[in-house]
C-alpha cells in the first residue's frame, strides 16, 4: 500500500508541475 501511495504523490507532483510550466509559458507570450 505503501508504494501505491508513493507513486500516486509522484504523479500528482508532476501534474502540478506541467500546470506551472505551462502558466509560465502563458506568461512569457
């Protein structure tokens, strides 16, 4: 359960960090 739980934090962190690349690529435009 533990590794389940790890890899889910994982991939919620990657989805925040698209959104704020992509925000900052908006800003640079």
């Amino acid at each position: 359960m533990g590794s389940v739980v790890k890899k889910r934090r994982k991939k919620m962190s990657k989805h925040k960090y698209d959104k704020r690349r992509k925000k900052n690529r908006h800003k640079k435009k």
